[in-house]
C-alpha cells in the first residue's frame, strides 16, 4: 500500500469532519485544530516512513492458516446448524411420540375399563345362571308334585233376577268388567222378557267400553237405541256410542251421534253431556 493511499483517505475524512462540524461553538473549534495538527503530524510521518517490506513466507503461511482457521470455523458453524435442525426435529418426533404414547396410555385404561365391565358382566351371567337354575329345580319339584285338581264352580243361587242384575252391574261398576258382562249375558238368556233388559244391555255396552273394546260397545249401545228407542237408556246409549268414536279417533262419526243426541233427546241429561263434548272437540 502507498503512502498516497493512506494520506489521501485520511485528509478526505478530515474535510467531511470539519465541514460537518462548522457549526460548533468556539472551544470545539479549538478542540478541532488541535486534531488537524495531530492528524497532519501523523500525515508527515507516514510520508517519511520508509516503505513497507515485502511479506515474507512466514507471514504468508500464517495468513493460510488465519484462512484455514476462518474456514474451520465456517464449517463449525455449518456443523452447529446442522445438529440445531437436526435437534429440533429430534425433539418434534419427541413429542409426537409422546402424543402418541398418551393415545396409547388412553386407550389401555379404555380397554382396562372393559375388561373390568367384561368381568363384571361374567359375575352377573354367573348369578343369573345360578338363579336359573334354582328356579328350574323349583319348576321340576312342582311339576313332580301331583296338581290339585280344583273343584268345578257351583252355580250361584239367585234369589230373583233383580239380584242377579244388582251383582252384574255392580261387578261393571267395581272394576271387573268382563265378569259383571258375562253375568249380564247370563240375565238377558234366562230372562228375555224383563223389563231391566233394556238397562241390562246398556250396562254391557259400559262393560265393552270399560275393556276397552269400543267395536263391541258401539254394537251394543245401538242395539239398546234400535230396540228401546224410547227408553230412559237410549240417550245414554247414544252418548256413550259418540264418545266409543271418539277413542277410535272416529272424530267424524263421533260429532254426528254427539249432534243428534240433543236433537232427538233434547230434554235427557246426555243431551246437556253431548253438547259440552261437542264444544271440547270443535
């Protein structure tokens, strides 16, 4: 390098600096031609200094080993990214495989868990078993026994045909239908011409009605309407048939008998009870 190249540099940083610092105050300035002479000292100097001798081998082999160390150390720093990347993506398959084995530990409790119900269920198919046979044992012991035969039910005794109606319609009214029908059956055999026939039959209709069998009851109140058309049953019997429609969800048929009960029996109480029905489903 020459002095030229040294010097010159040197005195263009000089210019720049003091044109950049015209604006300070005195003592700065006086501060700043002290540092002019300092630097044009420093500039004669480098002037009269003698040039700079060749570099020798030895300074040229250290300088290969500055670059050889400049390359070790570059290729460190690759090395060092290297095992960073690698070290992140250790630690990503770390935690994947640690999601993994929480999946894992998830699912043998899960299956733990079955087992356990598994067991459980055993416990109880063995219990239900034993249970099944004790009573299987207990079926085979009465099957064994001999069956006692029952003795066949003696025909009550009525002591007049109003009794027995009283008992049949009772036994309607008292919650066994089936039974208080049957026995109203019995009554209209033996006595056709009874004057509580018209009212025997209508209480069948109400045990039909009672079991829930609104077919039969509808039969039945119309054979009380065609039969005894003027008797003191038959707005009943017509009521009731509207109100059989009705569970058969026969609301049509149900609104035309309801409709004619207070038209043919305006004065009856079922005329009043077919009216108020009548305003509930309308």
């Amino acid at each position: 390098m020459t002095r030229n190249a040294v010097v010159f540099p040197l005195i263009g940083a000089f210019a720049a600096f003091m044109a950049g610092c015209a604006v300070m105050d005195t003592g700065a300035f006086t501060r700043l031609q002290d540092e002019m002479v300092e630097l044009q000292r420093e500039v004669a100097a480098l002037k009269a200094a003698p040039p700079p001798a060749p570099v020798s081998a030895a300074e040229r082999a250290n300088a290969g080993d500055v670059q050889s160390v400049r390359k070790s150390f570059a290729d460190l720093n690759a090395d060092f990214d290297r095992l960073r990347t690698d070290q992140l993506a250790a630690t990503t398959r770390m935690d994947d495989a640690r999601v993994e084995m929480q999946r894992i530990t998830s699912r043998q409790d899960a299956h733990e868990r079955a087992l356990q119900e598994l067991r459980g269920n055993a416990d109880r198919m063995k219990e239900i078993e034993n249970r099944l046979a004790a009573l299987e044992e207990r079926i085979g012991k009465l099957a064994a026994a001999p069956a006692a035969v029952p003795a066949p039910e003696r025909p009550r005794e009525w002591r007049s045909p109003e009794e027995m109606y009283e008992v049949a319609v009772g036994q309607v009214k008292g919650g066994n239908p089936k039974k208080g029908r049957e026995a109203l059956s019995d009554f209209a055999a033996k006595y056709p011409g009874h004057k509580l026939i018209p009212n025997a039959l209508y209480w069948k209709g109400e045990a039909f009605y009672a079991e829930k069998d609104y077919e039969n009851a509808i039969l039945t109140f119309q054979d009380v309407v065609d039969r005894y058309p003027q008797g003191e049953k038959a707005p009943d019997a017509m009521y009731k048939q509207g109100l059989s429609f009705l569970s058969l969800k026969d609301t049509k048929n149900a609104r035309i008998l309801l409709d004619l009960v207070p038209k043919k029996y305006p004065k009856s109480k079922a005329a009043e009870m077919a009216k108020k029905k009548l305003r509930e489903i309308r």
